[in-house]
C-alpha cells in the first residue's frame, strides 16, 4: 500500500509538475524560460481555431504571462529545433527527442493515404519525395502545382475534403518520413523530408519509415509513459496514457516495470478508485499561488475526467455543438486561481474593434469573493498579449456583471 495523499495535495502535485503553481516571470520572457516550460509539460496541443489565439501559444502565456510568440515559432522552424510537429495528444508541438519513439505507438493512419487508389497513392509519393528531396520546404499546395498533379476525382464533403497530394502528405507524415518543417500565415504546413526537421542526434535512431523491434518499442513506450508521468507529477495508467494517446494495456504493463525501478511510486489519494502513481521527481508544495486561463486544449485540462477528479470541475469543448445547445459557449477557458478553478470564460479576439470581447462569464460553486477582481487582471494581461485595446464583457453568466465593474478598470 502506497502513502496516502490527500486530493489537496495531489492537486498542488500536479500543477507543480504542470509549471502552474509559481508567481510568473517579472522580467520579458525569453527563449530559454519558453524551453523550460516546453520541456516541462513534453507538447503542446495544436489546433486551427484561431477565434483568440493559436492554441499552442496560449500554454505559454498560461505559465509566463506576456511574451513574444515568434520565441515559439523560432523554438519549431530554426535549426535546431527544440520542438517539432508530430501526432501525440493530437496533432502536437513535441519534444524531437520523443519523435522516434511516438512513431513507433501512434497510428493516425485515417487522416492520411490510406483507401487512395494505391497506384495512384505510389505515384505522387515517389514524385513528392523527389521534389522535396532538392526544395526548400513546401505546402501541399505548392507541392500539387510543382508536381502538376489534377484531380480527377470530385470532392466529398468527408472529413477535411483533402486533394490526392494532401492525403499522400499526411500518409507520409503520419509514418515519419516527411516532417513540418513551419507553418504559413495561412497555417498551412510546409513539409519537408524528415531529416531536414529532426536535429542531427534524432536523426540516428531510427531511419525514416522504418519500425523498431519488439524490445526497442517497449523501451520506447517506457520512455513516453515515464515523460507524460512526468508531466502530470501524479495520475492513473490511464492519465498516463491519454498524455501521449499511447495503448492502454501496454501502458499498464510500462507503468509495472516503472514502478519496479522506482521511477514511479504507488500512492493512495482520497477518493481515486484507480490505482495512482506518483513520479520519483514530483514535489508537493505547501501553497501555490498561480493564476491563468486555460486553454481548452491545455495539457492540464485535455484529460477531462482527470480534470474533474483532481478540481471537481466538469468540463466539456463546446466548439461543435449547435450554438443552441451551447451551455457556457464557443471558446471557453477555463480560470484557474491558486489550487482551484474558480470560473469559466467564453472569450473572442474582436480584432476588428480592438477588444477582447467575453461573451460569458461563469462562477464556479464556492468560487471566492475576489474572483471577478481576479479574472479581471488576467484579462487585461491577456488583452494586452494579444495587442488589444481593451475588454468588453457582455452579458452572459452569473459573473458578467461583476466582471465589467471588474474590467472597466483595466481599459
């Protein structure tokens, strides 16, 4: 039986682990604090709605407040990388010493090549990796007007209505031989081969499309389980699992072989029925005093029902159900005060009117008198990352009131 920990102190844990505990940097943030932080918590999730900010920036403005997101897209786009895309979570920003390893466990295998005509899908593979092999990094755009290619086959409105040379794309990123190398304005991806995008110590380990054997794909498995673990501080298999969207059985067995090392720790915490494991690295602190609004694709919220185990906060992306049916709205962050989440915004970048706009504003049960005042300041902050002039709350949710008394003080 494991030391038994109290559901206060596993949630000091993880947001320890999670870089959210500490008062933020007062200095300008730098590349090296950026690294930090992305070493921490091992990826970051990317997603295409832009409605406030690219997704994989906001995880860095929730740890270090106001700072310069080009420090982001130098860390992923100049040699050498410090972080790259490839699918984890989801489609992620993740660490390049972790990319052989997740190309052993990850099949995403649907959002790419697989079902084409097979001799067509041959084709533009060969012609792709020529013109890749002697260009500088290209959309797929580029690449069909390079290769020439025309569809012959109309679209469907399936899934993303990808052309023939975007599914071969994908079918060549998904197995490890092409990489992104950057995103356009447009975030597009510019592929290139993969051994333009890994630094040289990556590149070593195993060649491009080629899988490791039995033992070296269970060492590779240890290695993520042991890095999400990591970065959760405490959790279940099933946490560990879900980090990296690793197989739950093979993570069960990692997390067996973790623990006989001593890496990981079995704990007790009060009202987890799952057995729970502590990483060996993981500190409890005494208090924390963060304050941040979450990205809904933030890798201290993604796993929702970890989310509400350790906070007692239900959650749920509201992005593709019907405006009607929304409960708390389109983009809601949640806002984390100290050890608890406090309330929930649905927030917008009215760039048009120079605002951040919060289209609702909503207090958890219990959430304490100085919350409006609180979330205020952060929106200014967040107002202020984001070059806007501004917020603007309108009037949805029991906090909207509170919060434009709040935030008419930080225009």
């Amino acid at each position: 039986m494991g030391a038994a920990l109290s559901l206060p102190q596993a949630r000091r844990i993880a947001l320890k682990a999670q870089g959210l505990a500490g008062i933020r940097p007062a200095q300008p943030v730098t590349a090296r604090e950026v690294g930090r932080i992305f070493a921490q918590i091992q990826l970051v999730q990317i997603d295409s709605v832009n409605v406030l900010s690219r997704s994989h920036y906001l995880p860095f403005f929730s740890r270090l407040g106001s700072y310069d997101t080009t420090i982001v897209d130098t860390l992923a786009g100049t040699a050498p990388r410090k972080m790259m895309e490839y699918w984890a979570h989801e489609a992620s920003m993740v660490r390049p010493a972790h990319f052989n390893d997740l190309r052993q466990w990850q099949n995403r295998r649907w959002v790419g090549s697989d079902g084409m005509d097979a001799g067509l899908r041959d084709r533009l593979e060969q012609d792709i990796l020529t013109v890749l092999s002697r260009s500088r990094p290209l959309t797929a755009r580029q690449l069909t007007a390079r290769i020439g290619h025309e569809e012959t086959v109309a679209k469907d409105e399936w899934g993303w209505n990808w052309s023939a040379v975007k599914r071969t794309l994908e079918g060549l990123f998904e197995r490890g031989i092409v990489g992104a190398a950057s995103r356009n304005e447009q975030f597009e991806r510019r592929y290139a081969l993969i051994e333009k995008v890994l630094p040289p110590r990556e590149r070593l380990a195993c060649a491009p499309g080629e899988k490791m054997d039995d033992d070296e794909r269970r060492l590779a498995l240890s290695r993520l389980v042991s890095a999400a673990a990591q970065a959760h501080g405490i959790g279940t298999a099933r946490c560990f699992a879900d980090y990296f969207r690793l197989p739950a059985k093979e993570v069960s067995q990692a997390v067996a072989q973790l623990t006989a090392t001593g890496e990981l720790v079995p704990v007790e915490v009060a009202g987890w029925g799952a057995p729970t494991y502590l990483h060996a690295s993981a500190t409890t602190p005494r208090t924390v005093s963060g304050r941040a609004l979450l990205s809904p694709f933030d890798s201290l919220v993604f796993e929702r029902r970890r989310l509400e185990q350790l906070f007692n906060f239900h959650y749920r992306l509201e992005i593709y159900t019907p405006e009607p049916r929304r409960k708390f709205g389109y983009y809601v962050l949640p806002f984390l005060l100290g050890e608890n989440i406090v309330a929930r915004v649905d927030l917008k970048a009215d760039r048009q009117n120079g605002v951040l706009l919060v289209r609702g504003a909503f207090a958890e049960p219990g959430a304490p008198a100085g919350t409006a005042f609180h979330l205020a300041a952060e929106l200014g902050l967040m107002a202020n990352w984001l070059g806007l002039g501004g917020i603007a709350v309108a009037g949805n949710g029991d906090l909207a009131a509170k919060l434009a008394a709040e935030a008419a003080n930080w225009q």
